[in-house]
C-alpha cells in the first residue's frame, strides 16, 4: 500500500510548476537564496544561536588545517552532490557550510514548536528525544554497534550514542559517516571526549563489513538526496545490519499538516536551497525499504514536522 502524500507545492501540479520556473530563472534566484539566508541568520540569532559569531570562531580557530587527516583521498562525490545546496555554491563541500551547519541545525530545531518559545536547547533536545523514544519503543534487542549516515558535524550521532551509553550503560560503538571531509572536520572537534568514530565514505558504498551494525540512522538526510542515491543507501543499509538489526529514518513529514500548509514564501525558499526536494516529496520511502526486505516498515509522526520510519531487517 502506498505510503505517499504528498504535500501540492511538490511534485508537478501548476504550483510546483511555477515555483520551480522561478528558482531556474538565474536573477530571480540569485535574490531568492541572499533573500533566505540574510532571513534564516537574522531569526536565528533573534532566537539566541550565535550564528555568525560560532562561525567567525570556527574560521579564525585554525580547524582547517585538520582537513587533511579526516579526508579519504580515494572518496568520489557523486554529481547531485555537487551542486549548490543551502544556499552554498559548492554546496557541503566548503567551510562556510561547515562552520554554519551547527547554527543550522538549531535553527532547524526552534522551528519545530514555534508557539511554545524554547530555547534552542530545549528545542534541540525535544527533537533528539522525539526520536530515541519512538525508536526505543520499537526495539527488541539490545545495542552495541551504531552508524549514523549523514552525520553532518555530529550532532545527531554524539546524542545518539550518549543516549545509547545512559540507557544501555554498555559501552556502545558508534560511527560518524558523511561524505563532506569539512563536516566531519568540525564533528571531530566537537567530540571532545572522543567518544566516535568518524568516516569519509559515500553512504552508497560504505566500505565497512558486512553484518556489522544493530542500528542504522539517517537523520534529516533523505530529503535532500535524489530517490536513486536514497534506494542505493537503503540497500548498503541492508548490506550492513546484522539480523534483528534497524534502520531508522527521522526526516520532513509529508503528511504534517505544518508541512503541507507551508506558506509560498516558505516553501519556494526551501525548494530553492534544497535541490531534489520534489524528488523527496513524491518518493514513497516505505515502499523502497520494503522492496529491499525490511519489515514491519513503521512511520510515526514523532513530531509536528516529522516523522520517524522504521524498517527490521529479520533474516
Ligand atoms: C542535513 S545534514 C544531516 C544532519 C545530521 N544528521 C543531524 O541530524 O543533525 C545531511 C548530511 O548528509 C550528508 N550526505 C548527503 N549525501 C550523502 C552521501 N551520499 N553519503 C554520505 N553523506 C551524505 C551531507 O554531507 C550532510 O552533512
């Protein structure tokens, strides 16, 4: 049965139509992304995450000069990787993305519960925590290894794996694995205690072994690949989970009403920075999981924004 909703500004109704046309008419475009980042810092800050000053310190603390040592060489990036993306020309493989990604991130957090005025913090907890708990009523054995797809700067896999660490008090081991060497340079500098392992591959072609994780996550990433990377990832998903094992999606939830009803503004803004978000909307991801041989293939709201798919691999 088809999971899929999607929401009108996505897919190729008359709306979505003229909306795309504006965002590949060049000048209207180029307005459009100084329009959404000058709106995005300016919120942000007013809601207290030191967007430019983080960013500032990032850029002065010499961090790039780590670079090198988290870099694969022999990573390749595939093509709709490398266009530009949240308002970056060089998309995620820049330092400006990198510095910003944690503000970002928070920003993203506060938008999930505007009427109720929380911190960034406590926002950024409430989404963590939406997520672990309906993950935590899924499972049905114990955690030890985990890989965090995606993993950005390292927010969602260092309170994945602490989470793990509280509850469990086993000692867990958790990979970090993205495909921008200058995300995970900053993830690196934000495990203070060194508590993860941090991986340059493509998630496509993970390089690691078979059968070798209990809980694969991929946190606010399928929105913003096309559905071919989205059905390959899901594949190395299956690749790498050991029997009994999970894969577990939290992203924007098509059928939120927050998010069907996204004013113009808003939604031509995001489609604008997000490149293959028509590709998102109108891809059925439980579907994709099932035809993969996952199970119990589970969609929860976990929030009013998003929803959490789980999908057990049983053989
Ligand atoms: C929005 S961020 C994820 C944020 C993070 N998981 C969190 O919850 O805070 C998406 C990340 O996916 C990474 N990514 C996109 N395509 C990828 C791929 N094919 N392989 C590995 N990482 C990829 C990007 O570099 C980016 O850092």
């Amino acid at each position: 049965m088809s999971n899929l909703t999607k929401p009108a500004w996505a897919g190729e109704n008359l709306l979505s139509q003229f909306v795309n046309l504006l965002i590949h008419t060049p000048p209207i475009y180029a307005v459009m992304k100084h329009q959404a980042r000058q709106v995005l810092i300016k919120t942000a800050e007013k809601n207290g995450v030191p967007w430019r000053q983080r960013s500032e310190d990032l850029a002065n603390s010499g961090i790039q000069s780590h670079l090198s040592q988290i870099t694969n060489p022999t990573v390749t990036y595939p093509d709709y990787y490398q266009v530009p993306f949240h308002a970056y020309s060089q998309g995620n493989l820049c330092w400006q993305a990198a510095f910003e990604a944690e503000s970002a991130t928070y920003s993203m957090g506060l938008r999930v519960w505007p009427q109720e005025h929380l911190t960034w913090q406590e926002a950024q907890a409430r989404l963590r925590g939406s997520f672990h708990q309906v993950l935590a009523n899924h499972l049905t054995q114990p955690i030890r290894d985990i890989l965090d797809i995606g993993c950005s700067v390292g927010i969602s896999t260092l309170t994945l794996h602490q989470y793990y660490q509280q509850t469990q008090g086993t000692s867990i081991r958790t990979v970090g694995l993205d495909l921008s060497p200058y995300m995970l340079t900053i993830a690196q500098l934000r495990d203070t205690h060194r508590e993860i392992e941090w991986l340059h591959a493509q998630a496509e072609a993970t390089g690691l072994p078979d059968r070798s994780f209990d809980l694969v996550t991929l946190q606010f990433v399928t929105h913003e690949l096309p559905r071919t990377a989205t059905q390959a990832i899901f594949q190395e998903a299956w690749r790498l989970l050991r029997t009994g094992g999970v894969l577990a999606i939290v992203d924007n939830n098509p059928k939120s009403p927050v998010i069907q009803n996204l004013p113009p503004v808003l939604f031509t803004l995001m489609k604008s920075t997000e490149p293959w978000s028509d590709d998102y909307y109108t891809f059925d991801l439980e579907a994709a999981m099932e035809t993969i041989g996952f199970e119990q293939v589970t969609t929860l709201a976990s929030d009013p924004r998003h929803r959490t798919i789980l999908g057990h691999k049983l053989q």
